[in-house]
C-alpha cells in the first residue's frame, strides 16, 4: 500500500547500518554480552521505531521492559549508549552548556539563534552514525 511506512526489509537495513556504526566505536574494546545488549537495543529501537510518535515510543519501551533486564530507569528513548563505558547515559546529560555568543543583540538575533537541548543532542548522535 502507498504510503504504508517504511518496508520491513528498510526498517532491518536501517537498524543494522546503526548497529555497524555502533560496533565500530567499539572496535578496540573488548564489550561484554551486558553492553552488547544496550547496543543491539538501542539500534532496534531507533533503526525501527525511531520515527514512532511519542505516545507510541512510551508503549514500546513498556513492552520491551517485558523482555530484557537491560533497560534504561527511563524510557529507552531518553537514553543513549556511552561510546566509552557502554553504559546507558540520558541525552539530557550530553547537553553542552550555552551561553549567548558575545556581540549579539538577543533581541535581533533570537529567531536565528540554535540552543542544544536534549533532542538535537539526540538528533546529531544518530547523523553521526
């Protein structure tokens, strides 16, 4: 059906392109099963459910919670995988301070200007992948 979604078969491309681009950013440490774990759910989660609405994304992550002991203490959709220690880390967390840049009029500059929050942290994770 036009314009059913994206196919099964997209779905599994995508999240296995995540799951290389994450496995290499471990290609020199030794990653327990544990960490495997975090890194598969995490690719799952985005390479097929990422585009899900938030309401959607809640009932997911309450039925993964079914399944593994390898969950986040929120919503997986929250969380990221720590390139260095493999743990789950909040996007919030990644959020680098912002202070106005010297010489700019706020009140001019305002429309144009890019705050980082926790959701274009999250954003420019998964590009880079």
């Amino acid at each position: 059906e036009c314009g059913a979604g994206p196919s099964p078969l997209a779905l599994l491309a995508s999240t296995l392109c995540l799951l290389d681009s994450m496995l290499a950013a471990f290609a020199e440490v030794d990653i327990g099963a544990e960490t495997f774990v975090r890194i598969f759910l995490f690719c799952s989660v985005w390479g097929i459910a990422g585009a899900l609405p938030a309401a959607e994304q809640v009932k997911l992550d309450q039925e993964l919670r079914k399944h593994s002991r390898q969950m986040p203490t929120g919503c997986v959709f929250d969380f990221g995988v720590d390139e260095v220690s493999g743990d789950w880390v909040p996007w919030s967390s990644r959020v680098p301070r912002w202070e106005v840049p010297a010489g700019i009029q706020l009140d001019q500059a305002l429309p144009s200007l890019l705050v980082p929050t926790a959701v274009s942290v999250r954003n420019a994770h998964l590009q880079e992948l």
